[in-house]
C-alpha cells in the first residue's frame, strides 16, 4: 500500500478523558494502519486549544469521571460547533463512555448535575443505581465479520436511545446501555458511540479496520486494507465470547 500523506487521528482530551485502557485505542488503530504501511500522526487536543479540522480524517474520545467530564463539557460544546457538522458529513469518530455520553443531548452526573450534550444522536443519559460492571458481548449490524463486538464496561449511567438511534450492538453478555432494552452503544453516520472499554479496538481487530476505512474514505482515498495476521487478536475476541454461551 502506498505512503500517502499521513492520516491525522485528532485525540481528544487526553489526559482528562482516559479511562480504563482507552488509550490503547489510539495504540490499536496506529498499528494496524502502521503494518500496511501508512502513516498515523496523532494529534493530542486539550481543553482550549485549536483545531486545524481541515486535516483531520478521524476523531477519537475516551471516558472520564464525572468531574473529568464536567472539567471539559463547556469546551467540547464550543468544540462542537465545527465538529458537529463535519461528523454529519462523514469524518469518523469513536467515542467511549463519558464521550458517547456527551455526543447525546444530555447527561445526569450522580449527585444529580445535568450537563449538556452535543445533540449528535438522538440520546440522553440518567443516573442510575446499580454500576454495569463486566465484560460484554454484542452482535451488531455493521458491515464486519464476526458480528460480535467485545469489551468491558464500568459505567453508572443509563443511556436511553431515541427513536431515530441505531444501537451499535444488541448485548448478548452484559447491561450494555441501560441494563433493560438489550441495546448497547449508537451508531449515526461514521460516528460510533459505546460503553466498551478493555481498550475496546485490540480485541476487535474488524471494528478497528472499519474506523480505519472511513477515514481513507473521508479523505477521498479509494482502497482496500490489505489483511493482517490476526491471531492473537481474535483469540483474545474469542475468550470473551465464549462467556456470553456458558
């Protein structure tokens, strides 16, 4: 695969955004585009600082706590004023947990604060009573080969999807969004919201190569990821879904 200029990962918040793993996301998608001999440069943006959107080919956001979440909610609502409408144009973007959280119309803290959302899926989150915590398996309607989506979630809140939502996955294995309607995570154009940690994309080498897909595709770049050797991977995909049939 030719060297093009480099795909620009946008990485947002992330020291205050950075639960459990999820920094291994940013590791898995390098790698992978990596060993097919494209060049990732990422892109680390904090709270007030500047973004040159017209070089980014993908976004990525992790979880935070309550107060990380509350830190950062007034600066990424202004950030949304440009990446709304890029995220409705197609730039993809993999949100986790607090972040999936705050791309909904709203969010209620545990001590009771509501703090506002972008509004980019129709989507809104309670406090709830009992924390999801353990691994997770979904089967879910994208275009990837196993179906199965795997991870781990460590989350209080209960996010409810709107009419016009499509859940990522329905759980086979775990609470997923609310513990009650079988769903778990959103997904609207390129844009996949979910409360998978673990980190979420070393086990799901497929989902990876997806993001991976669009970005090239948002670039305006037609071509196909060649495969990789994946076996260590699916193995690790593999040990999870067998405690979704025990």
């Amino acid at each position: 695969m030719p060297n093009q200029r480099p795909l620009k990962l946008l990485h947002l918040y992330p020291e205050e955004m950075n639960l459990y793993g999820d920094r291994g996301n940013v590791l898995a998608l390098t790698r992978r585009a990596e060993w097919r001999g494209l060049t990732v440069e990422v892109i680390s943006r904090g709270a007030g600082q500047l973004v040159d959107w017209d070089t980014v080919d993908l976004v990525f956001m992790g979880g935070g706590e309550d107060s990380h979440q509350a830190r950062i909610v007034d600066d990424f609502l202004r950030l949304g004023e440009a990446l709304v409408p890029r995220l409705e144009q197609g730039l993809p973007m993999l949100a986790i947990c607090g972040a999936f959280q705050l791309l909904g119309q709203s969010y209620e803290t545990a001590d009771g604060q509501t703090l506002p959302g972008l509004g980019f899926f129709d989507a809104w989150t309670e406090a709830g009573r009992v924390r999801a915590i353990g691994d997770v398996v979904s089967k879910t309607e994208l275009a990837v080969e196993p179906p199965t989506i795997v991870g781990f979630e460590n989350h209080g809140g209960l996010t409810y999807l709107g009419s016009s939502s499509q859940p990522l996955g329905r759980v086979l294995l775990g609470r997923g969004n609310n513990g009650k309607d079988g769903t778990e995570g959103a997904v609207k154009n390129h844009v996949i919201g979910t409360y998978l940690h673990g980190s979420l994309l070393p086990k799901n080498p497929h989902l990876t190569d997806l993001l991976l897909s669009w970005a090239l595709r948002y670039r305006g770049v037609a071509q196909e990821l060649p495969p990789l050797d994946t076996e260590l991977e699916w193995t690790a995909h593999g040990v999870i879904v067998s405690r979704a049939k025990r």
